[in-house]
C-alpha cells in the first residue's frame, strides 16, 4: 500500500446515470461474488483515502465498507473482494475519499441575506442593516428556506456537518433532519428581544426545549449560544455556564471578534472580554470561541490551558476588517482549532474549501513562516477539529471504524489540479467545492455524481427568489 505524506420542498430522486458508477456489485470479480461471507450495504472504493486520524496521509487502493450508517473498516481492495458482499459500489477512481467537512460556525438562514449588507463595519453591518431587517422579516418560514438554501450550497461543498447560531433554531433543527445532514443547532440567548424570544428567560427555556426534543437524534445536537460578550449579561452567562456542565453541551460564541468590542468591554466592565469570560467560568473544554482576532500570548495560554476550542472565520474577518487570528500560534500552543465559515451575509458562501485555502496563506503571512499551517493542518481544522470543539469527535471527523459513514468524493481531474503528485496538497491549494462529487452522511448518499438526492434545488431557489424582494423592500 503506497502512501503519500427544507422542510417543506423536499423530493426523492434517483442518481442519474454518470461516469462514477454506482451500482451493485460493479467492480468485484463474478467468482468472488459467491465466496464472500458478509452482506453490507455499501463499497466506496476511490484512487486515494485520507482518514484524517490516526494518520492523515493519502492512501492508495483502500475500500470503505459501510453498513447500517457506520464504517465498518478501510479495507484493501483485493480484500473486500473476499470478504464483503455490497449491495452497492461506488467506483471513484478518479477521487480522494475523506471525512466530510465540519462548518463550526456559520448562520445559515442568512443565505437570505446574501450580499444585502456588502463593505461595511461589523458594527455599523449589526445596528444599521442586519438586526432591523431581522427583527422585521425573520420568522419560521424565513429560517425554513434560508436554511433549506444554506444546506444545498453546503451538501454540494462537501460540508456534512454544521454548527448553527441563529433565531428558531427549532427551525433549524426541523430542516436539517428532514434533510439528512447533521447539525448543532444553537440555543441562541440575547439581552434584547427578537422575533424569537423576548427576555434572557425565555431564550433559556425555548432552547432546552429544543435539547430536550432532540435528546438522542442521530443527526441533532445542540450547543448553547450566547451570542457574544457584549450582548448578554453576566447573569445570562452563568445561568449557561451551568446548565452547559450539567448538560454537557458547548457553548458556542462570538469572543473577541474586533478591537472595538474588546475595548468597549474594557471601557464597560473594567476588563477584557476574555478575562471576564474566564472570570464567569466559562473558559473550559466546552467554550467555542469564534473569530478571536484579538488575542494577546497571555490569552493564547490561557485558552490552551483550559482546553477551549477557537473557531476560525477567515474569510469573513477579511471582509469586514475585523482583524485577524494568530492561528499559528494558537495551533503551536496547543489550542483546537476548527474552521467556519460565518453567515452568507458577511462571507458570502458557506465554502469551506475557500476558507482552508484563506486560513493556510493569511496564516503564513500573519506568522511570516511559509512552513506555518501546513495543508493537513488545514484538513484536520476542517474535519475533526470540528468534531471535537463540538464534542462529536466519538461521532464524525474522521474515517475509523465505529463512526457515522460521513464521507465525502473529491475528484482531482482535469487541467486545474493535475498533476497529483501530493492529493492533500492539492486538496488545499487547487481543489474547489466544484470538485466535490459525493456525500454521505450516515452512510446515506445525499450528493450523488454532483446531484442532491433529497433536495429539490429549483423549489429551494424559487423561495429564495420571493424573500429577495422582500428583504430589498424592508
């Protein structure tokens, strides 16, 4: 073995015909067929596997077996011959197999809001554009199909899992297991009302409602997501702090998101925003600090110290000048880093792709060492990293026997990406989620040959096209 270092709009289709055959026991020899010992339900046999853990190196002429939404084994392929009968197999020569990408953070309904708020502050993006049209239009049906689009645009990117902070998150929840893939739904908390709760209480209830609705659903978790310092109390975020030990759940949060927030936090309550969250007792393995573009070696240290993960938005940070992380460092001392990639209206695409390639050279500059964050560094951020910020580590991130089927085909073909002389690398620097062929989540196939099996895109799109009109008229 060679190695190299929408709720409501949904339809069944079938895969149409292509060059990636998937079919019953196509690619077993026919004298095999009857010596094999074990049924399963699927073979996915591409040119190159990346696991992720324990190793992450590509490997030649490896199969995944998969049954009941599980992995059974990475099998060599002469062996699966011999000791799996599929009901399918997915022929991908052309294809690296890995983990499905984890979006640590991102708002999906706000798909809806998609270039409405271009080229400004983060400040004046809040107060003078997003939270009036929110408190405006922002209802079920508004987070059903922005949701409902955001998932499309992230099954088609490779992305299997995301972590979700916005209004009705029951929404959420509802459009994400209807549809297949998985999510961490958050249980947003605010000092202010909103369409969705009007008191800090309230938020609190309605979101252990929702964990309690969810307790146990295969492809639901949830987290809770006090939106940032600067918009929920102390009182609010030791409510949390103790609900979140006592449900083991993350907590998902903006921290240190620009200068301008930790100075205000400075000028407000006498300390920085991150010295106040250790403060409350919030900074421990639970803790998914987002952005964090504004951090000193000391609070570096400290996030290592208690185990706290931070989430990485780069594309985002870049559009709106919000300043930028030291991921080098943060990695060097030991710090989880995973990857997200904000809202769509202040990225504008759910890409993780776009933000592995951002993340690794905006990380080389700001370090000013080309060796700083290499390309299976940015895979690892984009996989298990999330997994393990969202404590799913056990559950998703990486090929090994025992985990949820979560796969992605990634076809390295063509002018620009060949030749392959190193798959990861090309994975980082040449791929797009363009080459993207194939998703399973559980074990179902969701993107097949380039095609959503469970999603009808037109209708999605349809709905979209309605609410444009009436977010440019609010």
């Amino acid at each position: 073995m060679k190695v190299y270092h929408n709720h409501r709009r949904l339809r069944s289709i079938e895969p149409p015909p292509n060059r990636y055959t998937s079919s019953p026991i196509l690619g077993l020899r026919p004298d095999r067929i009857l010596d094999v010992s074990k049924r399963i339900d699927a073979l996915i046999c591409p040119r190159w596997t990346i696991q992720v853990e324990p190793s992450c190196d590509a490997h030649d002429d490896l199969c995944l077996a998969v049954h009941d939404g599980r992995i059974l084994e990475l099998v060599p392929r002469a062996q699966a011959n011999e000791k799996y009968s599929p009901d399918a197999v997915h022929e991908r020569p052309e294809h690296v197999l890995l983990p499905g990408l984890i979006n640590a953070h991102t708002h999906a309904a706000m798909t809806l809001l998609r270039g409405f708020a271009d080229d400004m502050s983060l400040e004046r993006w809040l107060n003078e554009r997003i939270w009036p049209t929110e408190m405006r239009l922002v209802n079920p049906d508004f987070v059903a199909d922005g949701t409902g689009l955001a998932i499309a645009e992230m099954l088609r990117g490779g992305i299997t899992c995301f972590a979700d902070m916005y209004l009705f998150p029951d929404t959420v929840a509802d459009v994400a297991a209807t549809t297949g893939i998985r999510t961490a739904v958050g249980m947003i908390a605010l000092e202010f009302p909103t369409p969705w709760a009007r008191t800090p209480a309230e938020y609190i209830s309605k979101g252990l409602a929702i964990h309690d609705a969810y307790k146990g659903h295969p492809l639901v978790t949830t987290t809770f997501a006090p939106h940032a310092p600067y918009s929920v109390s102390d009182e609010t975020l030791q409510r949390i702090r103790q609900l979140a030990d006592e449900l083991d759940v993350p907590v998902h949060m903006h921290v240190h998101e620009t200068a301008q927030e930790v100075s205000d936090g400075i000028e407000k309550n006498g300390q920085r925003p991150l010295v106040r969250l250790e403060a409350l007792g919030l900074l421990n393995p639970s803790l998914m600090a987002v952005h964090a573009t504004q951090l000193t070696d000391e609070e570096i240290a400290v996030l290592a110290r208690s185990g706290s993960s931070v989430v990485h938005c780069p594309r985002s940070n870049l559009k709106l000048a919000s300043g930028a992380c030291r991921v080098a460092d943060l990695v060097a001392g030991g710090v989880n880093v995973a990857l997200g990639t904000d809202g769509a209206a202040s990225n504008n695409r759910l890409d993780l792709w776009s933000e592995m390639e951002t993340a690794a050279l905006l990380g080389k500059l700001i370090a000013a060492d080309a060796e700083a964050l290499p390309a299976r560094t940015m895979l690892r951020m984009a996989t298990i990293n999330g997994a393990r910020a969202l404590g799913l580590e056990q559950e998703t991130g990486s090929l090994q026997a025992g985990k949820a089927a979560d796969a992605i085909c990634v076809r390295l073909a063509g002018a620009a990406v060949e030749p392959v002389l190193d798959p990861i690398s090309q994975l980082v620097y040449c791929a797009s989620r363009e080459n993207v062929s194939d998703v399973w989540v559980g074990g179902e196939h969701l993107l097949a040959g380039g095609e959503l099996t469970r999603l009808d895109e037109a209708l999605l799109l349809d709905r979209a096209h309605g609410w444009a009109s009436k977010v440019l008229d609010a």
